[in-house]
C-alpha cells in the first residue's frame, strides 16, 4: 500500500523513498510533499507511517531517511527564525513535528544511527550553504533550539503582545521570552488567557521534545547513573536562551492546574479539557529535565541572601543542568506556598469523592507528580523544611497513603508503592515530620482499613500494617524502608491510639516466629526495627502511650520468648520445619481487623494482561540511610559509619551474605562475614547457633523487661483486688502511671536519614521512563521499539 500517498493524496512514491535510490536534498518539490499543509493530527501520522516502513527506509535507503530528518529539522529552524505568522507555515511545522515524534525512536533503536543526529550536515549551516562548516551546528542542536524558539512564538504557542493587527508582527528574534510565560505563578504574576489554540500546539511541540529526550530508554541501565542525556544536556544548559521562562513555564501550568474546574458536576463531560494533555506532556518534560544525580556532586544549596526575583540571576556554584539549577534556588515563600498546594491539590484529586458517581475529572499522572515531589524535595532543601513547617505536610501525607494501600496488591504498581515509601523516607527524616503526624486525623478518605479514631500516625501505621500483612510479596524488600519510617518518627509520636498499638504488636509477634527468624539472613532486622520503635515511645513519650503500653503487658509473652529464643541446632531445625507452606510472611490472623471504612474498595490485584515495566533493584536500607544521633537541644549530627565501639543498644548486626535484596544495617561486615560464613555446599544459606547468637545477644529488650518487671505485678494486683475484667480501668492506672527513674537510662535517638546514592538514581531512571512509556498510548510513542532500560512485562 502506499502510506505516503494515503498521507495527503499527493503521490510520493514509497517504492522511490525506499529504494536504495537516494533523493536529493534539493529536490524541494519531492520533500515538501511530507508536511504540505493538508491539516493532519500526530494520529494520523502513527496509522500512516507504520513501524515497518520506517525500518525498511533505515536498513534499504539510509541516505533517504537522513535527509527526510535533515529536511523536517531544516523546516522547523525556518518555522522558528520566521515566526510562523501564516496558517501554511504553522500546519508544515506541526506536520514536521509529528513526523519527527514519530521517526525518532526508530532512529535511537538503531546503535549505528544513534550518533546521526550529533553529526553536522554538510553544507548545513544556519544560514544554509553559505556559512563554513565550522560553524554547522549538530543536528540536534537545531532541532532543540528551534523547538524551544517555537515554544515562545506569538499566536502560535503565546499570546501576542501586539495592540492591533496594524501593528507589525513581534520578532521572534528580540521578544523578551521572560514576558510569555505560560502561566502565573513562580516568578511571574500576569495569567495569560487562556487559549486551546496554543495549549494543542505546545503539547505537540513538548511531544517531540519529549520524545527528543527518550534515548535514554534506548540504553541499558547502568551503575553509573552520571551518564548524562545529551539531549537534555543541550537543552538545559545555557546555549538554550528560553531555558528560565520555559522551567517557569512548565511548572507554573503543572502547578496552577485545578482538574476540577468551576465545580460544575460532570464540566469534564461538556467540554473537552485542552489543559490537561498539557499538563500531563509538561509534567513527563519536567521530570525528565531534571533527571540528574546529586549524590555525585555538591547539592545545589541556597545561601538565603538572595532577594528580588523568584531564581537570582547570580550564577551559584550549582549544577550546568539550569533546570535543576533554577529548581534548587526557589526560596520564596509565595512561590513554595504555590507548589505546595498545586502538587497537593492534583495528588488529592483522586480521592475527592463526590456523591454524584463519575461527577468530577479525575487525572491519570499521579506518578509523574509524585516524582516532581521528589525532585523538589531532593534539589532543594528550603522547600523540604517549608513542607514541614507547617500541618500542610498532611495534606501530601494523606495521599500518598492512599496510594499505598490502593496499589499494595496490585503488581504492576510496585514502582508507585517505592516512590511513595521514598518520599515517606525522605519526610521521615526531619523531626518536623514525627511531629506533625500527632495532629488528629478527621479526613475520612474511604480507605480499605480498619476503622479508628486517631492521629495521621495512627493512619500511617494501620497502611503499613495493611501493606505488610496483605500486600504482594514483591513489596517484601521495602519492609526495611516502611519500618524505618515508623522508627524515624517514633520518638515524637504523643499518644497512639489501641488499633495502631495492636498493629504494631502484631508484626511483633508475626516477625518474632522462630520459623520466620531462622528463614533469611536478614528477617531478625524487622524485629530489631520494632523494638527501637517500643523502646522510643517508652523513653520518650511514656505519658501519652498508655494504649501502647497496655498491648506490650497484654502480649508480654512474645518479648519473652524473644529473651528466651533457642539458639542450639535442634531448635533452629525444628523452628525452619514450623515453616509454612504458603510463601506468605504473615499470619493475617489474630490482627483484629475489624469492619473497613465505609465506601472502600478492597485494594486489587493487577488485571490480567495489565502492561508493566520492568524495575532496577533499589539499595539496601544500611546504603539508602545514614544514621544521625539526636543531640539534647534537638540537632542532629552524622554518625560516623565506621564506628570501631560496639553498637549502641537498638543498632542492628549485619548478617549479610553480598546480594541480598534487601537488608539492613551493616555494623561490623568484616567479623561478622566471617563468623556467618556457614553457607552449605549447595550455596545455599543455613542458619547456625553461632549465628543466631550473633544477633540475639544484642536484641534491646532491657527497656520492655524493666517496664514489665515493673508494671505487671500492679495490673495484676488491680485486677485481683477490683475483680476487674474491663480494660477501662487499667488504662486509666496506666495513664496515671509513671516509670520516672525505674527505666534505664534514656537511649539517644537515632535516626536513619536518606542519602541521595547511585542506586536510587538510576531506580528513579528506568521507574520514570517505565512511567512515560506506558501513559503514552496516544499516540503510541514508544511501543514495539527495541527498548532498552527495562523490559515491558504483561501481567
């Protein structure tokens, strides 16, 4: 069939554009046939060039293909430098885009093509012929270049200044982009009007460049994450001269984004919604703009002496990646106030429920948003601590948890439930955090969870729990990560609440099963974690904790049989043997769930045939975290990893072969290698009683016994002498109760902050082209090319 013909109904022969017979670059009257102005949509371009037909044209006739590319940049450098002021060139530059969008993927699949568009033309100057070669720009240079000047184009993609249409047309050359910023917000205050026109034109344009920026999928994933994109190099360096107001562009109109309209019911219904495939493309641009590694360089900080303007114009020693650069120097209070309750807003809008099914719009790129959080949070400290200054940290909280437990039994999820336990990790590590969570949780998002009345810490556990106990065994490497956060914020929380105490004795008792405990390396970390968590709240916030307290004397047993765990072989044997069948970690028996919240769903599995993408592994908890030790007036200070004094009570042994997927933290990894080193003939790890002794000898128990030593015998005596069996009155004594001077003396506080490494870099690298990949069905930019930074997986 000929594709090219049914394009437009002009007669390029496909048999001439795919034969070995090149075509001349001057042929205009062949080439322009590709983008003459019949109006086509980037649909039509996907059906009418199929896959085959571009890798037949790239294999028979490469020279034909180069200079179909090298002509469609020519006419977009042409679009840019006259402005498109007629509705001909406007329609050949969407055309050009479309076909480029299309093309480009093909050409990244290919090794021997990948370096075409960093080769200059010949003869392909700026200006044509007549310049020297020297001054040739790379293909892609052109190409960047043209489409950021297209993004700021009067009465293509901005509004133009002009009073009348007497007055000559703006120079796209001498426009000031600064003064077109898409939309209000950091650093500009004017809102355009609105208009269709524009948005469908910039989201084609941000289309191509997102598609310009998606080499990276056609590499490897690497463990060198520092290997830079030099599409989003070029364009993010200072050779771009729109870099600033495209940066401010693109957040604002994320930012700024309300889906729910006017609140008109059913609104999305009647009228079709320009701005939020605008949303969506700026949102995917953003993040991949700032994929960038800042554990392998200083951490862009702001020095907070800067004034005026929303970014200085200062060049700070910072990264040469200006987005990241311009992200890292926000420090207006205005301006963080606008992000912050932009990104919460969107993240929120799922969860609105509205009594009329159906009645409000509800947006699809959660991840993307929740990554642009990340980013924030990461390049820029100011931000993260304006987060957490005030109870609008919540309203990210809240989110983010209903995510969790959603996604928590559906596989093709598993990168929403890591970003989301990222962000939860990074937030964990700021006291603010722990302290915010006390405030009382009155927001009733229908969630699949026990009801309680409580605080956000009480929400925030009862989610773990659910994750932990119902979740998909592919979520087991971040049981590490979800019981650190409860560490984290342990120390602050002020009272919690009898479902969340019951919660948190439960995994107790779950993890402290000797079968459990014998089964892996790593599992008696989980329970180390847990006992940190006990003993902070008890040293700490004994007074508020009475419900805690109470369900520790309650299941007292299962801390002596931790005191008491056999170590000889006979019992370690017989423990393995208790082992389950299922592969499940957990009982979910005995958890005392109770009746959901009204208006839930249970969370679901993945649909059968679902589309997944494929994830790097993350690093273990012991190199995501650093420990810092709380110091009296509340600052913290880095602990040295290598620390030659035996661990401080509650640190945790390291009994980690090399390669464990998950684990936790590594104290003494020499000594304790070798003593481990009883792995079986067949490879195969066995637990020993050296082993076991290893660890046992350091579980932090003292603070649970003294307290049990202590209040035991009082509850028991109540309850003899009132003859009571209602837990009301023990709760009251436990309340007025006081250990002051019977416990040891208090532990420091530990907390395991993130460090920003490597390995997350590239985890946060192949999740978010994971992401792009599979939202962009329409058209379907990437799919059946030869992919190379994860594998596309059906469920």
């Amino acid at each position: 069939s000929d594709v090219w013909t049914s394009w437009n109904g002009s007669s390029v022969s496909v048999t001439t554009f795919v034969s070995s017979q090149p075509v001349e670059a001057t042929d205009d009257a062949f080439w322009d046939q590709f983008w003459a102005d019949t109006a086509t949509s980037v649909q039509d371009v996907f059906a009418l060039v199929p896959a085959a037909e571009i890798r037949a044209v790239r294999e028979e006739s490469p020279s034909n293909l180069a200079t179909l590319c090298y002509k469609a940049v020519e006419k977009l450098v042409q679009g840019a430098e006259s402005g498109c002021h007629t509705e001909k060139e406007r329609q050949i530059v969407l055309n050009c885009c479309r076909l480029l969008t299309r093309i480009l993927p093909y050409i990244f699949e290919d090794p021997d093509w990948r370096g075409f568009f960093w080769s200059t033309v010949p003869g392909a100057g700026r200006g044509g012929g007549d310049e020297d070669d020297e001054n040739a720009r790379p293909l892609a240079e052109s190409l960047l270049l043209a489409v950021a000047d297209l993004l700021f184009c009067p009465d293509f993609t901005v509004q133009s200044h002009r009073k009348s249409t007497v007055d000559t047309a703006e120079d796209i050359h001498s426009i000031d982009s600064c003064e077109y910023i898409w939309e209000a917000g950091v650093g500009f205050a004017h809102s355009p009007q609105p208009n269709y026109i524009h948005d469908l034109n910039r989201t084609e344009l941000l289309k191509l460049l997102l598609t310009c920026f998606s080499e990276a999928m056609y590499l490897p994933p690497s463990s060198d994450s520092s290997n830079t994109n030099p599409w989003v190099q070029f364009f993010c360096s200072t050779e771009n001269r729109h870099a600033l107001p495209l940066f401010t562009s693109l957040l604002n109109v994320v930012c700024a984004y309300d889906p729910v309209g006017y609140g008109i019911p059913y609104n999305h219904l009647l009228f079709s919604d320009y701005r939020e495939p605008l949303v969506e493309e700026a949102a995917q641009v953003l993040i991949v703009t700032l994929d960038y590694d800042s554990s392998t360089s200083s951490s862009p900080t702001v020095d907070g002496t800067t004034t005026g303007t929303a970014m200085d114009d200062v060049d700070p020693p910072g990264p040469d990646n200006l987005f990241v650069n311009y992200l890292s120097r926000i420090h207006r209070e205005e301006d963080f106030q606008f992000i912050l309750k932009g990104v919460a807003r969107l993240l929120s809008n799922p969860l609105v429920q509205t009594y009329l099914p159906n009645s409000a719009k509800k947006i699809q790129f959660h991840q993307e948003l929740l990554v642009l959080f990340w980013k924030l949070c990461d390049f820029n400290k100011k931000f993260l601590f304006f987060v957490l200054k005030s109870s609008d940290v919540l309203d990210i909280l809240v989110p983010i948890l209903y995510f969790l437990n959603d996604a928590r039994a559906d596989q093709s999820r598993v990168g929403l439930m890591h970003i989301g336990v990222f962000i939860l990790l990074l937030l964990s590590g700021e006291r603010n955090f722990g302290v915010r969570l006390n405030k009382p949780y009155s927001v009733r998002v229908p969630m699949d969870i026990p009801v309680f009345t409580g605080t956000h810490a009480d929400l925030l556990i009862i989610v773990f729990h659910k994750i932990i106990t119902s979740g998909h065994q592919r979520l087991q490497p971040l049981f590490d990560c979800l019981l650190t956060i409860v560490v984290n914020v342990s120390p602050y929380l002020k009272s919690l609440s009898m479902v969340a105490a019951n919660k948190l004795l439960h995994l107790l008792e779950a993890f402290s099963t000797t079968w459990f405990l014998f089964s892996a390396v790593q599992n008696h970390h989980l329970v180390f974690f847990l006992l940190e968590v006990f003993n902070n709240i008890i040293q700490y916030q004994f007074d508020g904790n009475s419900n805690l307290v109470y369900a520790v004397i309650r299941k007292r047993n299962v801390f002596h049989q931790l005191a008491n765990l056999p170590t000889d072989s006979q019992s370690i044997q017989k423990g393995l043997q208790r082992k389950k069948k299922t592969p499940e970690p957990i009982s979910r028996t005995n958890s005392q769930d109770g009746v959901s919240m009204e208006g839930s769903r249970p969370a679901a599995p993945a649909e059968p045939g679902t589309l997944k993408t494929s994830l790097v592994a993350t690093p273990g908890i012991d190199k995501l975290t650093e420990k810092s030790q709380v110091s009296e007036d509340g600052t913290m200070r880095s602990l040295e990893p290598e620390s030659s004094q035996p661990p401080p009570e509650g640190n945790l042994p390291s009994a980690l072969s090399d390669g464990e997927p998950w684990s936790g933290e590594a104290s003494h990894p020499r000594r304790d290698r070798r003593r481990l080193s009883s792995a079986s003939s067949s490879g195969q790890w066995t637990p020993t009683p050296d082993w076991v002794m290893s660890w046992k000898s350091k579980l932090p128990l003292q603070t649970i016994m003294r307290l049990l030593q202590v209040l035991v015998p009082q509850v028991e005596k109540i309850c003899i002498d009132k003859g009571l069996t209602d837990e009301s009155e023990i709760l009251k004594f436990l309340q007025h109760g006081t250990l002051v001077g019977l416990l040891p003396v208090p532990h420091p506080i530990l907390i395991r902050k993130y460090q920003a490494n490597s390995g997350t870099a590239m985890w946060f690298r192949t999740y978010m082209w994971g992401v792009i990949y599979l939202r962009n069905v329409d058209p379907p930019i990437w799919y059946d090319t030869d992919v190379k930074l994860f594998e596309i997986q059906r469920v």
